[in-house]
C-alpha cells in the first residue's frame, strides 16, 4: 500500500512538468499515465533499457 502512496506523492510533486495538452506535434502527457509509469518502476515491472 505504500508503493501507491510514493507513486501519487511523486505525481503530485511533478504534476507541473506532466500536464495534458492537445493539439501540437508533441504526444500529450497524462498525469495518470506518469502515475502508472511511476508505480510500475516502483514494484519492478518496467523492463530494464537495453541501451545502457
């Protein structure tokens, strides 16, 4: 239950750098998607990048 709490505090201490907008050429950024991205490194389900 704790990993849930750290995801959300990190969402909320980033919220101003991942914010949705439409329109553009850039892909929007949700501030759900960067909760679940930040929970899923948390409990260790992201793959590791092969690059480094």
């Amino acid at each position: 239950m704790n990993v849930l709490y750290e995801a959300r505090a990190l969402t909320k201490e980033r919220r101003g750098s991942v914010k949705k907008h439409d329109g553009g050429n850039f892909p929007a950024k949700s501030p759900m998607a960067y909760f679940f991205a930040v929970l899923e490194d948390r409990l260790g389900l992201r793959p590791m990048d092969k690059g480094d």
